[in-house]
C-alpha cells in the first residue's frame, strides 16, 4: 500500500515532491530529538551520546529513504519500458506501413513487418540476412545525395524532416519508388533504425506525365504530340508498345490508323487496320477504358498482338467534346501489367489532351477540304509573311523568316524592298514596273528578284502581296508572303542545261529519234525526226500520243498504197511499237524507203528510231538489175546462187551445188524440190517469204537459215532472194552464203563484248560499292571510337563493358565488311604474293565443312608440286567460300562437293583458246576447280551469274555479289572464271591463276602484336577531318596520350594554320585523303612539304582505291591507315611516323 501512495505520489508530483517529503521528516527527526535530549538530561555525556545517537538516525533515515527512493524509481522506469516495448512492437508488426529495423553499426536488416515482406516479396529470413545497401538500387545513391547509404540514413536522422527516395532494386518493368522516413528506435536494450517504405511509384508516374504533359509536351501539338506522349508513356509505364489511333471509316467499315506508334521506345511507322476482332473495338464501342491480361486467347485474330507476341492490352477511348468516339490511346505489353489500374489512371490522364490534339487534327483535315477556306493560302502559298506601311517600308516580318539580305530580320524594318536588294528603280524597267504597281495599288504575283548577299552568295526570291486599306478606304500599305526560291532556280538552271545538252545530242544524230513513256505518248523528239519522218512537220509536244501521230500519217497520204487498209495498217503499226524490240521498213509515198526501229526501256517506255534507206534500197533494186545483165557470170561466183519456182529448182551454179555437198549442179537439179535442203524449222518461214515475193508483197531482203547438206550435217546460212522475171513468169532467185566462218567470228566477238560489258558493270558496281564503303568507315571510326572511349569510362562494370566490346567485334567485323566491298570496287591489278593455293584451301577445310550440311561430303584434291600463284591469299579464301556457299545452296538434298587444283599450261590450239577467250593470255596457270552434283545451271543463266546484283536464290537468300567478288578477285589477279553447267548434273567453277615467277612462297608479314600501353608523346599533331566525329575522337585519343593537338576542318583550313605564326609548333600533320573544298589529303602533303620539308606526314582514309596521285609519295601510300581506326592502331601509328619507324608501322599494318 505504501509502495502503492509512493508511486502515486512519484506519478503524480515526480521525484522532487517525495525528496522533499523526506527532508521534512528528517528535520521532524531532528527537532524531537533535540526536546528529547533537553527533557532527558543536562550531563554532557548523556548530551553528546543522545547527539551522536540523532546524528547516526538522520543518516539512517535519509539513507533508507534516498534507498527506497532509487528503487522505486527503477521499478517504474522497467515497468514503462516493458509497456513502451510492447506498444512499440504491436505498432511495428500491426502497420499497414512497410517497416524495416536496421543494426546501426552492420546497416543490416534485423526485422521487419510482414507489411514489408509482401511490398519487397522477400521473407524475412531472407530480411534479416541482407544488408540495406542490396536492397535499393545504387543508382538511388547518386540520384539523391551523390553519398553512400550510410550517409543518407545519418543525414536523414540528422534531420528529421529528409526523407529520401529511393528505388527498390526487385522492381519490375515500372521501378518500385519510396521515401523512406528514418528515425532511432530502442527495443529492450538494444537500439535500432526504423525505415518505414512509404510507396510513391504511382505518384511518381503522375507526376511524370503531369510534368510531361505540361512541360515537356506543352510546346507539342496534332501528331508530333501524340508521338512525344507515346514515348513517356513507353518510358515511365515501362510497356513495349503505346500508340494512338484514329477511328477511320473506309469502304464501309471502320479501321484504326495511328497517329503515333512507340515499340520498344523507338518511334515506327504508323499503321493501319480493321478493328474487327480486336480490343480496340471493344473499347470504341463500348466508351469504356479496357484491360486484357490474356489477348493473345482472347483475340486471336488481332494482328498486331499475334505478330508482336503480346500479352497484356490496355485502353481508354478518345471523345471530341461533343461526346463523340474518335479513337482511342492504348498500350500493350509482352509481360502481364504490374498495375493494370494504374496504367488506366495515367491512361485516362493523358487521353483528354490526346483527344484534344486528335479533335484538332480532324478539323484541321477537314478544313484542309474545303476549297473556299483555303483559297488565299493556296493563291500566295507564303513561306513568311510581312507587312509594309503606306511608303512600302517593312514593318513587319514574321518571326522565323528566312534572312532576305543577309542581314538581320530586325534590320530590314523600315527599309524596302528595292533597297535592301540593291534594286536601281530608276534604270532597272522590273524594279520600275514593280514599282508602278505598288504605286497603282494593285495585288501582285510571284514578283521575283535576286539579292547579292555580303559573301558574294546569289539569293532569289518570289513574293506575293495585296493591298491593305483602313476601315476608311485609306490605302494602309501591303501584306503579303514571299520564298526563297533558290534551290528551286538552280535545279531548273541545273535542269535546263542538262536537257539543252541531252537535245543538243540528240539532234546531232543524222537519224530521227523519238522517245515515248508507257503510255505511249510522246516525251522528246530530234528536228531530223519531224522534218524527215512520214508525217511530215506537225508540231507534236509532249504527250501527242504515237497512234495521233501515225494517224495523222495515215490522213495526210503518207504511207504507200500498197500498205492495206487504214484501220488493218494502223494496228499493224502499233504492234510493231507494242512489241518491241522490232525493226521493219515502211514504203513511203513520196517514193521514200525508211527503216523503223522500235526498242523497250525499262520504265515500259519505248525509243524510236527512224532512219531513211532509200539509197540503200536503190542499190539493191540496182543490184538486182545488174545480175539480170550478168547473169552469165553467176556461175563463176563464190557464193551459191539458185533460181527456184516454187522451191523446184531452176537454175544453180557451181557453188550452190558444192555447199550443199553435191558434185555437180545436175544433182542439185534433178530434185524435185529444194526442200530437202532446208531445216524443217525454217521451212514454214521460208515458203512465206517466197509466196510473197512472187506476190509483189514486201518481204526481208536478207534472212537466215539452216541447210541440210547432202550427208545429213548442217550449216548456217544467209540468203538474199529477189523476184526475177523467168520464162515469161517470175520465179525466186536467191544467192547463199555459208555463215559458218562468220558464226565462228560472230561468237568470237559476242565473247569480247559480253566480258567488256560485264566489266564496264563490275566498275560501275565498284564505284557504287567502294562509296558507300567510304561513307561506311566514316560512320564505323566514330563508332569505334566513342565505344573505346566508353570502355575506359565504365571502368569496372563487368556487364557494360561485355556490350561494350561485343559493339566493338560488331563494328570490326563492319570494317572487315567494308575492306571486302573495297576489294570488290577495286578493278585494277592488285599486288599479291606468291602463294600456294593448297595450303590456303586446307588451312580453310574445317571452316568449309561446318558450312555444309551434313547430307553434303566434301572432298579436296590438292595437287603435288602445285605452281605458286601470285595473288593474295585472304581474297583466294574469301572466293573459295562463296564458291563452296553457291554449291552447298545448289544441292538442297545433299551431294557431293569437290575442289581440285592443278597445273595447266595454255596454249593457242582451238580447245584453250575456247578456254582463255579474250581476256586471258597463253601460259601457266594454276586452276582451283569447285564441283558439285546439284540442280545445275541453263547456258543463259551462265551467262548472267557473274553480273553484280544478278542472283538465283529466293528473295532474302542471296545478294547477286558473291560471284562477282570471285569474278573480280579474278581479274584483280590478272586471271579469269570459267563455268561449266548442266540442269539436273551440276555445275564446276574453274579459277585460272596465272603463275608466279618465285619457286618460293612467302608468308604474310608476322604480326606485331599492339599489346600493352600504347606510346603516346609531348609532341604536337595538327589534325585535319572534315567529319566533326572523328576529329574529336582523334583529337581525344591523341590528347590522352600526352600530345598537343591543333584541328582544321579542310585542307584549306589547315594550310592557313601551316602558314600562320604557330606553324613551328607542329610536329606532325594528321589528315583526312577524302575532303572537301578541293584540297585532298595528298594535295595537302605536297603543299606541306613545300613549306615544311622536315615535318611528319600521316594519312588515313575509308577508301583510297585510286585516289593516290600518280606523282604521291610511295610512302605516305604505304604509311596511309584505313578507316576504322582504334586508339591502339592510331597511337602506334603516330608515334612510328614521328620517330621514323616506317618498317615497323609497315609490319603492324601487314598484321
């Protein structure tokens, strides 16, 4: 009970009100004490021992109660903190809060509430092992305080209101964020921090697209909104694929085509489609927002997800304010969504404002439509606007506007027109009609002038105005629009003296040339062909259509009357057009006699060709006179000659019985008929061509056919036949030729002109490719470089730097790419080395077999004491692959493959000379032959394989290059390609090398490796590229490794620094062979040298097939590094140029 009133009391008053209790009661002691001992006794003793008695009671009593005090005081405290514990435990494992306990010495995870383990979804066995700093992204550190872990927690304790935030590192495709709120907390004896999560992911994704919406996309609008919202919707949802779409009716059914589509935060082409069967439908037709977490079961029909695997659809529907549904703003995932509400939130959020943009859009388009609003923009069609006062001074130019003069806008008001365009409207009569109009108050059109701008530029432009006037009638001045038109002026320029070159040619052709488009009408025509055609000179333009213009023939009597009817001659003619290519001859009225030829084009137009033969046809008809005469002299000709009626012969002479292979002329005339001399396939022609004859009608005066010799073989043969008059009949009488020799030289000549052509189309590719391959190193060297750059950066992040060097294989193997497309644009001799090719095709065997498929055997030939070739051996592998590749894709079901070498001499006997052809000449050569037993080939596709771009394969399997690079590398080694084909046999490619003068050969250059640091200098390097890119990387690496550098844009730019004040300072000069501005690379070495004789020189280049001048120093051509270049290559290189090493930077770059 007394315990019971103390701790009241002590609760109540505390610890001064029950000390003071017990000093009262000690004085109480000592005051009864004193009575006691003054009523007791007076003797001293008795006095002193009654004193010292109270002394050691007034200790006792204050003792025992201080004692008693303490205790109480203790019991109270353990009492309050086991309660406090309690409260503090119930409140910790009861929130609703996620919360953490963390030891503030180890930073590990001592506990936490179950709230926490289901927002982690980690157990708390797992808890209690982490350390806090695994469970938030560490990237949440610099984000926040750019301090570790422990010092946020401190700052946050430190003060009270820091809640920092961070990112939860199990987070899915939208990052978990919180704030995290810290503060001490004791539990029994042991102190601890309390974390307590409070989750702010979704507040931070409205404020993310708030932000977006009213920062980042408030200066957007119509579809480039849409697609901005798109990709931060794509970034902060986190989803693959976001778009907006408008509903569309076409053909009766409504389609959605998208105003903006994002996959994988990439903008795409927008797309249109049917919305039957799709989540859209559902959500424009019902108005409401829609999740799908399962669209590939539920529509299986719709396009998009099947084609782009997805999983998880989300949409709300889009309303002009009327109400009306005018599309939807959607997205889709190929993951379930994390937080399909959410998502609909921030949808919902953002589709007022995209509606908004759509509903502009829509009315934008249909005011587009409408003719009458739009009249004025179409009329003046401005590209900037402005105003002039009543004294036509500008006083207004649209913000923006191009610079008219040069100058700046603000600096055209208050001048005119004229002025500012050094116009003289005095003597100059367009300045001065101009002039008169503004003065006359008149709208005016398209008035076009030019300025002469301060750097000696020509400006043109056009310009449109009206005049304004006041609500009074007071002329105010002119509005208007204007342009600069002077890209538009040099391309008619440019244009103009293009076709006025193409005409001039055209019209110097002593034959009459016409072209027409597909439609078959008239696109450009020669005077010869006006003037001398049949038609005589109608003024045809273009579009004259060609049957206008034959009938216009047909009307005027042009043609001879031996040609039919009208409507029958016309349809003959056009089909001659139609089907081209044809040639025939047309009689004339006027006694005229001209052959027409007609040939395709590409576009499906054709080109015309008119030439008059009317001398030529009178030497035939003089000809044929002059045989009648001499006809006594036909059997003493040459060539065969037989007078036939009705193919039963007449008359022959001697040569005509000997090319049939009869004795004499009697065998020929005891035949009843010359049919057996006449192939079957020609024997229907040829009939024709007699009957007409006979009959008067218009025949070929030459043609072609096979004869039957009397022993059954058979020869070419070209005959000219005539009508003769015979014993009071006409009969046919034709002279042949045995075109035998003449095929032979005929197949000779095709041989030449197919290889001329196909080199002159090997060149014409090789330019195309050896340009693009220059582009393409440029573009690959500032690849190269940034991602070297981007390696020393990332330092010790494994995962970065395992990108980062897969981006490097990737862009050497680019660069390999492009050194093959370079080899492939090179058409002159290439400098090999004796090589010898069995070692290159055995070195190369197991890489061949993995190319093939099993059902394939390979086997290889080689041959003992091979001849070495002179060639390099890198381009005999690369050929030698495309080879095996072309075989291995001939025999789909497998075969046998085979490569063979061998040794063979050419000579002049007929079988090598049908070998060597015209490109080849006679001597050794070493063969490499690849065989297979595949489909095979037809003799015109032999022909056309070697064509660039030419290729058999399915669309995406070939790219018409690969025996192309063999046939170049071919010629680039001074040596040829034969193939030998049969459909259903298989096809045999043979290389002919010629051989190499060395008995020995010699290895590539050993590699010096580039390990370890790289040099670097204190010297100092002018770089000189025209691509900003790469002179920074350059500029870059040159400066890490210790050297001064200087830059210049051109070779004019750096030879104003090699002729200014600092010029004494550089060391070396680093340029660029490919530049513009008319001084190249090599240009810019001579020039240097010139200058500065002891200066060091270093050229690199992307593609330097003939650029090197002829007259070049041989060792900046050798010394020259290609494109891509690593920061390896270029400091080795720099630092062997500088100290002279030009063997040794040889032998890296044979490496």
């Amino acid at each position: 009970m007394e315990n019971a009133m103390l701790m009241n009391l002590y609760r109540k008053h505390g610890a001064a009100t029950i000390s003071a209790l017990y000093i009262t009661l000690s004085l109480i002691w000592i005051a009864g004490s004193d009575m006691l001992v003054g009523g007791l006794s007076s003797s001293v003793d008795v006095l002193s021992t009654l004193q010292t008695f109270k002394g050691f009671g007034f200790v006792g009593v204050t003792g025992l109660g201080l004692y008693y005090l303490v205790d109480l005081h203790q019991k109270h405290l353990m009492a309050a903190r086991e309660t406090a514990d309690k409260w503090v435990e119930n409140s910790f494992r009861q929130s609703h809060r996620p919360m953490c306990l963390v030891d503030p010495v180890s930073l590990r995870i001592a506990d936490a509430n179950p709230r926490a383990e289901e927002y982690l979804d980690i157990g708390l066995d797992d808890l209690k092992t982490m350390e806090l700093a695994n469970l938030f992204k560490s990237d949440t550190i610099s984000r926040t305080s750019k301090t570790t872990i422990r010092e946020t927690i401190v700052h946050a304790l430190r003060n009270n209101t820091a809640q920092p935030e961070l990112f939860i590192k199990n987070g899915g495709a939208v990052d978990i964020s919180c704030k995290v709120e810290v503060a001490n907390i004791v539990l029994g004896e042991q102190a601890y921090i309390r974390l307590s999560l409070i989750d702010t992911t979704r507040s931070r994704i409205f404020e993310s697209v708030l932000r977006d919406l009213s920062e980042g996309l408030a200066s957007e609008t119509r579809a480039g909104f849409h697609q901005s919202l798109a990709q931060s919707l794509s970034r902060v949802l986190g989803v693959d694929c976001v778009f907006v779409g408008e509903l569309e009716a076409k053909n009766k059914e409504e389609q959605i085509v998208t105003t903006a589509f994002v996959q994988n935060g990439r903008i795409i082409d927008n797309k249109a489609f049917n919305k039957q069967g799709t989540p859209c439908e559902r959500v424009v037709s019902s108005g409401k927002p829609l999740v799908v977490t399962d669209a590939p079961q539920s529509y299986p029909a719709a396009p998009k997800i099947v084609d782009l695997d997805l999983v998880s659809y989300a949409g709300v529907p889009l309303c002009d304010h009327d109400g009306r549904r005018i599309g939807l703003l959607a997205v889709m995932d190929t993951q379930p969504f994390r937080e399909p509400v959410l998502i609909i939130e921030v949808l919902t959020l953002a589709a007022g404002r995209a509606a908004a943009e759509l509903a502009r859009m829509q009315a934008e388009k249909a005011l587009l439509k409408s003719e009458g609003r739009f009249r004025d923009f179409a009329r003046i069609g401005s590209d900037w606007l402005w105003e002039q006062d009543e004294n036509f001074r500008f006083t207004y130019l649209s913000v923006g506007g191009p610079d008219v003069s040069g100058v700046s806008t603000k600096s055209l008001l208050g001048s005119t027109r004229w002025k500012r365009a050094g116009g003289d409207p005095l003597n100059d009569p367009v300045w001065r009609d101009h002039i008169e109009t503004l003065k006359a108050r008149k709208p005016f059109r398209d008035f076009r002038y030019s300025v002469n701008l301060p750097n000696g530029d020509i400006r043109h432009f056009s310009t449109n105005g009206d005049p304004v006037f006041d609500a009074d009638g007071r002329f105010a001045g002119y509005r208007g629009s204007a342009r600069d038109e002077t890209e538009k002026v040099t391309l008619l320029s440019n244009a103009q003296a293009a076709e006025e070159r193409l005409m001039a040619a055209i019209n110097s052709l002593r034959i009459g040339f016409a072209m027409f488009d597909k439609d078959e009408r008239l696109v450009l025509t020669n005077d010869k062909f006006k003037t001398r055609s049949s038609v005589g000179n109608d003024h045809w333009g273009p579009g004259t259509s060609i049957e206008q213009i034959i009938s216009s023939g047909i009307a005027k009597g042009a043609y001879h009357t031996d040609m039919g009817g009208n409507e029958t001659w016309l349809q003959r003619r056009l089909s001659f057009h139609r089907n081209a290519p044809s040639l025939h001859q047309q009689h004339l009225a006027d006694g005229r006699w001209v052959e027409i030829g007609t040939y395709p084009m590409e576009d499906g137009g054709r080109v015309l060709l008119w030439a008059d033969i009317t001398e030529r046809r009178e030497m035939e008809t003089a000809l044929r006179h002059s045989e009648e005469r001499f006809r006594t002299l036909i059997d003493e000709a040459n060539q065969g000659i037989i007078v036939h009626k009705d193919l039963r012969p007449e008359y022959c002479n001697p040569a005509f019985a000997a090319m049939f292979g009869y004795d004499s002329v009697g065998g020929i005339l005891a035949l009843e008929s010359i049919e057996p001399l006449i192939d079957k396939a020609d024997l229907k022609r040829l009939r024709g061509y007699n009957d007409g004859r006979i009959a008067g009608k218009e025949t070929p005066g030459a043609y072609e056919f096979t004869g039957i010799l009397k022993d059954g073989s058979l020869i070419p043969i070209r005959s000219q036949a005539i009508r003769v008059p015979w014993n009071d009949d006409y009969a046919i009488c034709a002279n042949m030729f045995d075109m035998s020799e003449q095929r032979e030289a005929e197949a000779t000549r095709e041989m030449a002109e197919m290889a001329l052509r196909r080199s002159q189309r090997m060149e014409a590719v090789g330019l195309l490719t050896g340009g693009i391959a220059h582009d393409f190193n440029n573009l690959l060297g500032i690849i190269m470089g940034n991602l070297e750059f981007l390696q020393r950066m990332i330092g010790d992040n494994e995962a970065a730097s395992k990108r980062v060097a897969n981006a490097l294989m990737a862009t050497t193997r680019g660069s390999q790419l492009t050194r093959r497309l370079l080899n492939f644009s090179s058409q002159e001799p290439k400098p090999g080395r004796p090589t010898n090719a069995d070692e290159v095709i055995a070195g190369l065997e197991d890489m061949l077999a993995k190319s093939l498929t099993s059902e394939i055997e390979l086997e290889f030939h080689p041959t003992d004491d091979l001849w070495l070739t002179e060639i390099d051996p890198g381009d005999l592998g690369d050929a030698v692959l495309n080879l095996v590749l072309n075989a291995r894709d001939a025999m789909p079901n497998g075969g046998r493959l085979v490569i063979e070498t061998e040794n063979r001499f050419l000579n002049g006997n007929e079988a090598d000379r049908e070998i060597r052809g015209t490109e080849m000449d006679s001597g050794d050569y070493v063969v490499v032959t690849v065989s297979d037993n595949g489909i095979g080939m037809t003799a015109d596709l032999v022909d056309k394989v070697q064509e660039p771009l030419f290729t058999t394969k399915p669309e995406g399997r070939g790219t018409g290059l690969g025996l192309s690079m063999v046939y170049a590398f071919a010629k680039r080694s001074r040596g040829q390609v034969r193939i030998y084909s049969e459909p259903g046999h298989g096809t045999s490619v043979r290389l002919f090398l010629p051989r190499a003068q060395a008995s020995e050969p010699i290895s590539a250059l050993e590699t010096k490796a580039i390990d370890g640091p790289v040099p670097g200098g204190n010297e100092t390097v002018l770089v000189v590229e025209d691509e900003p890119e790469l002179r920074e990387i350059a500029t870059s690496t040159l400066n890490a490794l210790g050297y001064t550098t200087m830059t210049a844009a051109s070779g004019c730019e750096a030879l104003e620094i090699l002729n200014g004040e600092r010029a004494s300072e550089i060391d070396l000069v680093f340029s660029d062979v490919i530049m513009p501005g008319g001084i190249g690379g090599f240009d810019l070495a001579a020039r240097t040298r010139d200058l500065h004789p002891e200066m060091k020189i270093l050229l690199t280049s992307g593609f330097t097939g003939k650029l090197a001048d002829k007259q070049a120093d041989p060792e900046l051509i050798r010394t020259m590094i290609s494109k891509p270049y690593d920061h390896a290559v270029l400091g080795w290189a720099v630092r062997d140029v500088l100290d002279g090493n030009i063997a040794t930077f040889m032998d890296r770059e044979a490496g």
